[in-house]
C-alpha cells in the first residue's frame, strides 16, 4: 500500500523544517546563553518560527490562494498566528510534559512536540488561514 501525501502537505513540511531549525536554535541559543527558563525560552522561540513558517507558507505552500494588499497579509498573519499559537499551546505543553515527566532532553523533546503539533496546524491553517477565496459571481 503506497501512501501519497498531497504537494501542499509536503511543502508545508519543508517550510516547517526551516521552522525546526529556528524554533531550536532560539529555544537553544535563549536556553544556554541568555539563562531563560525552557518553559519561556519555548514560547519566545515558538512566536519567532511563527512568523519564519509565515512567510514561507504565504510565498509557498498556499501561493494559489495569494493574499493581496497588507489588509489581507495582516489578516492572514493574524489567522496564521492564532492557529499556530492553538498548535503552539500544544507543542509547549507536550515539551514541558516530556522534559519534567519523562525526563528527555528539552531539545528532543521540542522536535517531538513540533511533529505531534505541526499535524494540526497544517489542517488547522489549510481550512482557515489559507481559506480558499470564493469570487464574485
């Protein structure tokens, strides 16, 4: 049985990727060298690979549903912040769940908690965010 995943899908996989690299770097970077606690390290890191993944998504993922003008970016970001912050929620609370209770390496932790919360933002975003624009008739 092969398993096909949509283009859109694998796109905005890639585009997370480069969300990945951000949001560890900051979480790392805040961590190791500035002293902030991992739990406000994640949410400084999670909002910076928000507008990264932003960018990318509104450029790549969902260019054929093109916002125009800045009232339509900014409400798209706005849109792309809110539905990322419900992922986010889910990606922060499983990091703190995997660090403090299973006792992981915050680091792999976050890469968990990103996997688990990037399949809801995708579906979350492709309904709402990057909603398909019905014309005029």
């Amino acid at each position: 049985m092969q398993i096909r995943l949509p283009k859109r899908f694998i796109i905005f996989s890639l585009v997370g990727i480069s969300g990945i690299v951000v949001n560890n770097a900051i979480l790392y970077y805040a961590k190791e060298y500035l002293y902030i606690p991992i739990p406000i390290a994640s949410l400084i890191a999670i909002q910076i690979a928000i507008f990264n993944n932003f960018i990318w998504n509104h450029r790549f993922t969902w260019m054929d549903r093109e916002m125009r003008g800045y009232p339509a970016i900014r409400n798209g970001l706005f849109k792309f912040t809110m539905v990322s912050w419900i992922a986010g929620a889910l990606n922060w609370i499983i990091l703190l769940l995997l660090t403090h209770f299973a006792g992981l390496y915050y680091i792999l932790a976050n890469l968990i908690a990103i996997l688990v919360a990037s399949i809801l933002n995708y579906f979350l975003n492709d309904l709402w965010t990057f909603q398909s624009q019905k014309l005029d008739s």
